[in-house]
C-alpha cells in the first residue's frame, strides 16, 4: 500500500483543496473582523477625537524637526534665498486623507505638495493648499488659524513638541576669528555629519555653552504651518477585494464550519501516510533517490524560499489595487500563487523526507560536507597533537605530565588574552570550566572504584563495573577489578559448594552411623536386663554402653553442627529474659559445679533484660558453654557470669580458668573438632563451641571468644527488646 503511485498522487491532489478547506474559514472571520472595524470607524467621528490631534500634531512636529536637520536629504529648489525641500510622503500610520502641509523656518520650507510650475515658490505652494476642497489648519505666530474646533482649542497642548535645541558647525560666536570649527571641535561632537550642519542638543549645554559654538533655540512662533486635509479615513484598496471575498462566502458559512474538523482529520491521516510511504517504490527495499534529491538541500531551500517569497509580494501588490471589475482576476492570481507556492512546498517537504530516510539528509548537504571537511581537518591535527605529546611524554613519569598540562594551559590562556584580549579572557574561562569538568568527572570515576572496592571489601563481589562509564584512563584499571571479583565470586561459590558438599556428607554419614548405632544401643539395653553374673561381662557392658552413648553424642552433635553452620535452623523469635534463662541453666548444672567444687558469682545490672531470640536454641548456647566449664574449668575455682545492659545492647559474659594450659587461638577454639584439650582424652568432641557460635549468630547475635592465658572468656551480645 506504501508502494501505490495512484493512492500518493491523490494524496498530493487533496492536500491543497484540504488546507483550504481549513484556511479559508480563518481567512473569512478575520477579513469580515477587519470589514466591521472598518464600518465602525467610518460611523465614528474620527476628525473629532483626541487620537487624530494627536496624530496631526505629531506629523507636524516630525516634520518641523526633520526640516531643520535632515533637509540636505530632500528635493531641493532655490526661491531667490529660501530653500524649499520636497517630500513625497505616503503615510497609513495617520490615517488621514489628501493631508498636505508647508511648513516654513527661516529661509528654509519643507513641504509634501509636489513641485510643479505652478508650485515651486512658497506663493505657489500656500495657494495650491488653500484651493483644495478640504479642511485648513494654520498656525503662524503661536495662533492657530482656521481647522475644526478640536485643533483651535487642543493643539496648544502640543506647541512643546516644537522645542528644538541646537547649534551650527559651520557658525562661530563672535569671541573668536575662525571661521569653522577644527578637526578636534568636529571630533567632539558625536552625532556629526558631513551632510549635516546642524547639531541636536540640551538646554543644559546652551546655559553653559562650547566656546566655537553657535547655540539656536526653536519654539512655536518660529514656524509657519500651512494645512489642509479631508476629514475621511483612508481606506486600503485591497479592503474592496476582501469587502467582495466575505460576500461570496457568507452563504457558506456553516458549510465551511462543518467542514473545517473533517478536513483537518483527512489531512493529517493523509500527511502521515505520506510520510511514511515517501521514498519507498515497488522492487526497491531501499529509498528511492532521484537525480531532484542528490542537488545540495540549501540551494532547493534557497530556491522555494524566493519562489514563494516572489509570490506573496506578487499577490499583496495585486490585491492591494485591486478594483472590483477584476476581482475575478485577482481569485485566479491568488489561487493560481497559492498552487505554485503548495508545489514548491510538497517537493521541497518530499525530498527533505526522502533524505532523511536514506539518512543523506545532512551527507548531501552543503553544510555537512563544510562541518565534515572542518572535523577532519581539525581531527588531523589533534591527531598529530597527539601523536606529537605522546612521543613527548612517553618517557615522563605522572608528576612531568601533570606539569607540562599546567604549563600547556598557561601558555594557551596567555595567547589567547594576548590576542582576542576581553574574549581570549571569556575563551580562557570557559577553558577553565572544561577542565574543571573533566576534573570532576575523573573524580568522581575515583570515587566509584572506590566504592566498589568497600562492597568487595564487605563481600559483595556480585556487582561488576561497567566500563562505559569511565574515562579511558581507568579502563584497564575496571579491567583488573572485574576480574579480581569475579575470582573472589568464584572462589566464594566453590566454598559454599564445598561447605555444602561437606553439610551433606556429614548429615549423610551421621544417619548412615544412627541406624546401626540404634540397633548396638538397644541390644546393649536388652543385655544389661538379662544381668549376667559374669563380672567382667558386666563391664564389658557398662563400656559398651557409655562408649555408645558417646557415639549418639558425637552422632547428634554433628547433625546439629552442621544445620547450625549451614542456617538450615528453623527459629521461633520470641522475648525471653536472658537473667531467668541464665538461672534457670545454672540451676541445671549445680551439681556438676558442686562436684568440681567450682563456685559461681553472677551479677546483673537488672532483674529483666530482654532479647528476642528462640528460647530452645539460646538455652543449648548457655548450656554448651556450661558444658565446656564443667569439663574443662579448674577444680576450686570461680565462674563469672555477668549479665548487662550496655548501649541498648544485653550482653552476657561468662569467665572461668582452665585446668589444662590453653596453647591455642581462640580463633582455632571456634572451629569444628578443636579441642582444649590436646589429649583428647574427656568426653567433649570438640563441637560445643562451634554450635555455640552458628547458633548465636542465626539469631542475630554476636559471639566472641578471647583467650587470655588460663583465662576462658565468652562474650554474647544481642539487641535489647524493649
């Protein structure tokens, strides 16, 4: 369909008939807006409103002016010593009809009546305007003679505006012999003119005047003012054929309305297919570019611009003295303009689509091949710049580039104050603003690995650097850190795996050894039930057995460890008060404290301090710990625990001696099957404190542990419940 010549050709058919369509209800509101003004001000007394003296009084103090220091710029004829200046004036602005004047200063008289035989002395002249058949206004001596009432009473409400002050250059005041002013004179005077003698200026100077100058001073009474004009409005004579157009389509009026939202709908479905299908023939895939479309945009602009400029001046000449007999010929000139003018616009618009298409729009222009010769030209020599620096500095360290910037700069802001001075200052600026910039820019690039660097520094190595981002003098440097992560991210990822692999094996193994284990410690029961008489077989029993239930210890022990260390832990929170829990769990243990003779000495800054923690797993961290001091604590000793609210934190302290030598880290205590003691020969297995920790820190707890000598610390801190 976008292909179709027949359907585009309709298109470009319609368009213009369419926008007149939706010009012409415009064109006839506003000419029948511009009719009715018109009839009101022929129904209004023009000549006797305030707007028409101000008009008049206006015109001829212009004229006044203009005649005492532009008079040299008119037609000049000589009456013996008078000079009178004509002035072929066609004024609109003031709308008044058939307006002559002469107005006479001295010997010099300035006139718009038009130098004939009969009018070429000031005789002449002041008869021709007295003959006319129209009204007169004179004033001569300050008094206003003849002219409507309105002139006769306001006009001396306008004598000022015939004060005009001056003086002469070609005139000395009679203190000095020269006859003309010097070359320095002449150049203090700033609106001088070689074609000018007489020179504008303020009643200030001529109370305190230039000596070698001659001061003059105008009012009313220096004039004469002859007048006469007809008390119409001028009318313009395009006005009949717009009088005409709104007559004819008046009849039509509601016809053009209804019309008007159709046609603009029309018109724009029919511009937007146009748009799209231009360019595009049958065979091709391609835009299809003519011979039309590969001349330079500029000269086919340049070409309809004075095409359709020709054709509105054409046709506002034509319409502007238009006579109702050829108001047909002036429809025909109109329409006739306006098709030309719609052609030169369909195939300027057509070709500028076609080439914005294709994508030459700017390729095919005068003014990108200027623009890409300038880039090209300018990029070769940046380019040898460069390759010249890079040759320059390939040998110098960071501190030599840096001052050889410094040094560039300076130089470059040095010439171009020294040659463009106040601009090269500007330029210098705005240098300074770039440079600032990229200053900035880099800065801020800095601050981003920065950033970086601190998430993977916290062990975020998920992120990635986007090179795009940074200047070309971090790449290698984003290069580098992306890298750096993603082996951080990798060997993270194969720890996990292998922690996992480990949790599994660990689960796997502890329910493959249970099964058994069940099956040992159950036949050992039924054993001990038949109680043999044998003494050794009752000690061989009572081995097995505890051996067994060590077994299940370690078995449990483990599964929990690694559920703990893994998160595989479901918790329910809930507010426990951490002072009861700890009573409650000592309470258990006294008699294994009783019997290492280990004594006990809590303290507690408060009665209730709350945490919220899942009351089952926190009582297994107090009770593997308790557990540990009952083993390894040195017998006759002291057990600290000390319970207190600290910054909104509960923290609770537990310190004991150890019996045995503690050559360990305490970082080694808190791993899997690390033992106190070396021997190994208690019952512990080594996973208490570990399960301790895991347990502590899914519950959002902190767990420390601190060696110091003999001296066992354990240090718990969770957030306050309030």
């Amino acid at each position: 369909m976008r292909n179709s010549k027949v359907l585009k050709a309709i298109c470009y058919i319609l368009i213009p008939f369419l926008v007149l369509a939706i010009l012409l209800p415009t064109i006839y509101e506003s000419a029948k807006d511009d009719l009715l003004r018109n009839e009101e001000n022929r129904n209004i007394n023009f000549f006797e409103t305030d707007e028409f003296l101000s008009r008049y009084m206006l015109k001829l103090s212009n004229n006044a002016r203009n005649l005492i220091f532009d008079n040299d710029s008119y037609s000049v004829i000589h009456e013996g010593e008078t000079k009178i200046c004509y002035k072929s004036d066609y004024d609109e602005y003031y709308k008044i009809k058939d307006f002559y004047y002469l107005i006479i200063y001295k010997n010099i008289a300035l006139t718009n009546v038009e130098l004939t035989t009969s009018t070429n002395t000031i005789s002449g002249i002041m008869k021709f305007i007295s003959v006319q058949d129209s009204q007169k206004a004179n004033i001569v001596n300050g008094t206003v003679d003849g002219g409507s009432d309105l002139i006769k009473t306001k006009a001396i409400q306008y004598f000022d505006n015939f004060i005009y002050n001056y003086y002469s250059i070609e005139e000395v005041t009679e203190n000095t012999t020269e006859t003309q002013l010097t070359s320095e004179q002449l150049e203090d005077v700033e609106d001088y003119d070689d074609e000018k003698k007489y020179i504008r200026t303020s009643s200030s100077e001529i109370a305190s005047p230039v000596t070698g100058r001659k001061y003059y001073s105008t009012t009313i009474n220096d004039f004469q003012i002859y007048t006469s004009y007809k008390e119409e409005i001028w009318v313009k004579d395009n006005d009949v054929f717009f009088e005409k157009l709104v007559k004819q389509i008046q009849p039509y009026e509601q016809q053009l309305l209804s019309a008007l939202p159709v046609a603009s709908t029309a018109l724009v479905i029919i511009l937007i297919y146009l748009t799209i299908s231009i360019g595009h023939t049958k065979n091709k895939d391609e835009i299809d570019l003519n011979d039309l479309d590969r001349i330079p945009i500029e000269v086919i602009l340049l070409i309809a611009f004075f095409g359709i400029m020709l054709i509105c001046v054409s046709v506002n000449e034509g319409l502007y003295y238009v006579t109702e007999e050829y108001y047909n010929f002036a429809i025909n000139m109109v329409l006739t303009g306006y098709f030309i003018g719609y052609i030169l616009c369909a195939i300027t618009s057509v070709t500028i689509i076609k080439r914005i298409k294709a994508k030459v729009l700017i390729k095919s222009s005068l003014t990108g091949r200027i623009c890409r010769w300038c880039i090209n030209f300018i990029s070769n020599i940046f380019s040898k710049m460069s390759k010249a620096y890079k040759e320059i500095t390939s040998s110098m360290n960071r501190t030599g580039k840096l001052l050889l910037y410094i040094l560039g700069l300076l130089i470059v802001s040095l010439l171009m104050i020294m040659a463009f001075s106040g601009f090269g200052l500007f330029i210098d600026i705005c240098l300074f603003i770039y440079l600032l910039y990229k200053f900035i820019e880099k800065l801020n690039c800095y601050y981003d690995i920065e950033e970086h660097l601190k998430k993977m520094y916290e062990g975020d190595n998920t992120t990635k650097l986007n090179p795009s981002n940074f200047t070309p003098e971090f790449q290698n440097i984003i290069k580098y850190i992306n890298d750096i992560s993603s082996g951080f991210e990798n060997a993270i990822e194969e720890g996990i795996k292998s922690e996992r692999m480990k949790t599994e094996l660990i689960t796997n193994v502890s329910h493959d050894i249970k099964t058994p284990l069940t099956s040992i410690i159950n036949y050992v029961d039924l054993i001990k039930k038949e109680e043999p008489q044998d003494e050794k077989v009752r000690e061989y029993i009572d081995i097995l057995d505890n051996k067994s239930q060590r077994l299940k210890k370690l078995t449990e022990d483990l599964v929990e460890a690694s559920k703990a260390s893994s998160g595989n832990v479901k918790l329910n929170f809930e507010k426990i008060n951490t002072v009861e829990l700890i009573k409650q769990s000592l309470g258990e243990f006294e008699d294994k404290f009783s019997s290492r003779k280990l004594e006990v000495i809590m303290s507690t800054s408060d009665d209730e301090i709350f945490i919220n923690a899942d009351s089952r797993y926190m009582y297994r961290v107090i009770e593997n710990l308790f557990s540990n001091i009952s083993k390894y604590a040195l017998d006759n000793s002291r057990v600290y625990v000390d319970i207190a609210k600290i910054n909104s934190k509960a923290r609770i302290i537990i310190k004991n001696i150890s019996k045995e030598r503690l050559n360990i880290l305490a970082d080694e205590l808190m791993q899997r099957f690390v033992r106190g003691d070396k021997s190994r020969t208690t019952e512990g297995s080594g996973l208490g404190i570990s399960i301790s920790k895991s347990l502590t820190e899914i519950q959002k707890g902190k767990f420390d542990l601190q060696v110091d000598g003999d001296l066992f610390k354990v240090e718990l801190e969770f957030d306050i419940e309030y």
